[in-house]
C-alpha cells in the first residue's frame, strides 16, 4: 500500500514558529510528535479523556473505528471468530503470527504445566467473604502470583523477560483455575482441579461445574461459545486496563502486578464492567413490564446510559457486537433457550438504532451487550461476567507487557494543568473558621 504524504505541521504561538514531526504508522494513520514539545515551547498539552493521544507505538492490534476494522497482528477478527480458538489466538497477540503445529502443541503444554495454583492459595481464598466480588478476588490473586512464583516476577525486566513464556502460560491459565476456585469456594462447594486432558475451555467449564461424584458433559456448541467469548475479548488496544497495564509495565513492575492493575481498571461500569450492567438493565426493563420504551426516553434525558451502547473509538457497529449476536442467537437455539432478555436487547437494539439521539451520536451495540446473554445460558453468574472479560483479556495484557518490557521503557508521567490555590500560608486551627 502506497503511503500518503506526511504533512508538514507548524505550530504558531506568538511571533514564533515550530515544525513539529509527524508519526506514519503501517495503516497510514498519522499523529503528531509532540515529544519535545514542552522542552521547545514550555507547553504542555490537554487531552481530557486522552482521546486524541496516542500514547505509544504499537504491532498487536489494529481498530478503524469508523469503518468497524479490528484486526490482531493484522488479521480481522471476524476470520478469528470462525476459524481460530482462544488459545490460537492467545498465541498469535502475544507472539506476532499465529502458532505452526508443533508451536501450538508448546504453547498448550506450557498451559496445561501451569494450571495448578499453589495450594497454599487456597488459605487466601478463605479469608475473603463468601460474597466478595470476584474481581476483586481476582485482582487480589493475581497480584499474589508475585509471592508464589517469585522467579516470575522479579521487578527487574531483564530477568522478568527472560522468562516470559513461562509467566506468560502461568497468567493466562491460572487465571482460570483461580476464577473457577473462587466461584465454588464462595458456594461452599468442593475445588474441583484441572484436568490434564481437557482443553483450555473445557477446562475451564469443569472446575465450574463438575461435582466429584457427577463430572460436566460439555456441550462441544458451550465450549465453542466460551471459545469466541474469549477470543473476541483477546486485545483491544489502548483501552483504559490496557494502558493501564502499560502504565505499571513502564515503572519495571512485573507482568503479574500489571495484570493485576488492569484487572481494577477493568472492573468499572463504563469498562469491562458493563456486560453486567448490560443484563442488570434489562433485567430491570424485563421486572417492570416496560418494553425498553422507557428506559431509551430516560437515556436520552441524560438520566441513564444505555448499556451496552456506545465505544469511545468505534463510530459504527462494533464487529464484535455483531459476532457475538449471531453467535448467541445459535447458541440459545442449540440449547433450546428462549431467554426473554433476549427479546428486551433486540427491541432496545432496534430502537436506539432508529432513533434520532443515538443516530446522531453514532452510538451501536458494543461487544458487551450480548455477551451477557450468551453467557447467561452457558450458566456463568451474573457477577463473573467482568471476569470472563479478564480472562480473555489476559493475552492483550501479556503483549502490551512484553512491548513494553522488550523496548526502552520509558516511565509513563503524563503532565497536568494545575488548577488549584495558588501559594498561601498555613492558619492555625483555633483561626480557621
Ligand atoms: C463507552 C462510553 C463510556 C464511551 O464514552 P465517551 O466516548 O466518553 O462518550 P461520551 O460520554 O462523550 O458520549 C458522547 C455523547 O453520547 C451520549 N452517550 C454515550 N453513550 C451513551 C449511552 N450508552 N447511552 C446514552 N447516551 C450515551 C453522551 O451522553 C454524550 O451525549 P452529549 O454529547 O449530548 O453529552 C459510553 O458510550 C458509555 O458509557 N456506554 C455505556 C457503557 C458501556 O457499554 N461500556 C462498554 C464499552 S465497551
């Protein structure tokens, strides 16, 4: 593809003149170098929200929000979804390219090798509540992962570096076991271990759902669902967990202490936590006989947000959105579902897609406003939805690491516009009043 020209950009303040370089990345997107901008003109930029900041150069994932594109290490997600699994895909955000046979066999090895989490872990789980929110739970733990497999997370990048596949494997794979533990510990039910013979998914769905004395028969469309649900969340850019797990990264913190902040970025309503939101409100619309009429007038007030709608970069349908839909119409019908919330989202869907406020606002179905649905009737509760999100977004996390560490870190230190007092003298307190 032929490049187009960089602009020649100047910036006027006053009676002077500064050429600033500009960045051309691989899809022909430009931004403005603006490195040196303070040391030249002792300006700083403001950016609320950072939404028109690129914060770093990066090879993993390519969005195109306008045109609905988002491709990992240039392949579009939409081949992913039908020809690739999760842990194909894990594979191919973290190493560049996807996997040959005999890399593919490595790399699910290496999960398998690391399945198991210190049994001394277990201690830590019972001292939460039995009704912790498991996001919490999980941050918690994963950042616990530095004191049990201190050689994986030394602090120092070199050595961190070093042994990044095994890190890597132990993330993406414990964070299962830990997910499954915490659901059945806060049900007082038995720890069910992984199993060696079973896939990544399956896996997964056994220590959920086996009981010692009646193992889970998992349907192949259950385990296909869980497949597309993580693989569709595998990476997504400079998200607010992503950039936050960067943000640690840059200090020469850990792999597991990253990951662990991006798990609480993750956790918030207006981020990961929205696919729980998702099936709250349409729960909420389902309990009060209201067909969604009342709840787009109340978003359009400004009273609410519609959840599930809206994406800060995709202006247009996000594609995941509209995989995930299909797929959960499939999927309900395999199992003979018929889940009125269903219903709810695509009346809501139709609605806010006719209407003249979300029109205006280019605001479509995002990837959280069926996924709830889907895994609704694969039975994850309601308070793991954010979880399943972590889970698959483990692999994002692990080469945003990995960019970070194999470059020249430099410590992320965004600049502020202080807009406080300016210099006063302390008042002893029997003057304050
Ligand atoms: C995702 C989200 C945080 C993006 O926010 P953003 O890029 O900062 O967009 P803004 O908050 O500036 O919204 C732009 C306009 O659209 C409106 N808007 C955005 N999302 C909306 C929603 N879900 N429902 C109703 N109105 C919405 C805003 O009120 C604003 O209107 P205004 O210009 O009249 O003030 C936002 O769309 C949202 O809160 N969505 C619901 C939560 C969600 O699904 N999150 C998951 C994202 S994958």
């Amino acid at each position: 593809m032929s490049k187009k020209p960089k602009p020649k950009v100047t910036l006027h303040i006053d009676d002077k003149h500064f050429d600033l370089p500009v960045r051309q990345g691989t899809e022909g997107e430009m931004g403005l170098d603006i490195t040196r901008l303070r040391e030249r003109t002792s300006l700083v930029t403001y950016d609320n929200g950072y939404g028109n900041t690129g914060s770093c150069e990066s090879q993993v994932t390519y969005i195109h929000g306008e045109n609905s594109i988002l491709r990992y290490r240039g392949y579009p997600i939409e081949q992913l979804a039908e020809h690739s699994d999760f842990v194909e895909t894990a594979y191919l955000v973290i190493y560049g390219d996807l996997p040959t046979a005999t890399q593919r066999a490595q790399f699910s090895a290496l999960l398998t090798e690391n399945a198991a989490i210190h049994e001394r872990m277990v201690y830590l789980f019972e001292s939460y509540p039995r009704d912790a929110h498991p996001m919490s739970l999980l941050s918690a733990m994963v950042n616990a992962l530095a004191c049990y497999y201190p050689h994986l997370a030394t602090n120092n990048i070199d050595r961190d570096m070093v042994n990044i596949n095994e890190a890597a494997a132990s993330l993406i794979s414990k964070v299962r076991t830990i997910t499954a533990m915490a659901y059945r510990m806060s049900r007082g039910l038995p720890i069910i271990y992984p199993k060696r013979s079973l896939k990544y998914c399956e896996n997964f769905l056994h220590m959920m759902f086996s009981e010692p004395y009646d193992l889970y028969k998992c349907e192949p469309e259950v385990a296909r669902a869980l497949n597309l649900i993580l693989l569709l969340h595998a990476d997504h850019e400079q998200n607010c967990s992503t950039a936050t797990v960067r943000m640690v990264a840059s200090s020469g913190a850990n792999l597991f202490a990253s990951a662990a902040a991006g798990v609480c970025a993750l956790w918030g309503p207006f981020h990961g936590g929205a696919n729980q939101a998702v099936i709250e409100m349409l729960q909420a619309i389902h309990d009060s006989g209201d067909d969604g009429t009342h709840y787009i007038a109340e978003a359009k007030d400004g009273d609410r947000r519609l959840m599930g709608f809206g994406h800060r970069i995709y202006k247009n349908y996000d594609p995941r959105a509209k995989i995930i839909g299909r797929a959960c119409e499939q999927l309900l019908n395999k199992l003979g579902l018929d889940d009125p919330l269903l219903q709810i989202a695509h009346k809501l869907e139709q609605a806010a897609l006719n209407d003249e406020y979300f029109i205006e606002r280019k605001l479509y179905p995002n990837v959280d406003f069926y996924s709830g649905i889907m895994m609704r009737a694969i039975g994850i509760p309601l308070n793991m939805f954010t979880v399943m999100f972590a889970i698959g977004r483990m692999p994002g996390w692990v080469a945003n690491w990995r960019e970070v560490a194999s470059g020249k870190p430099r410590i992320y230190r965004p600049r502020q516009i202080y807009v406080g007092h300016t210099q006063r003298d302390y008042v002893p307190v029997e003057k304050r009043g």
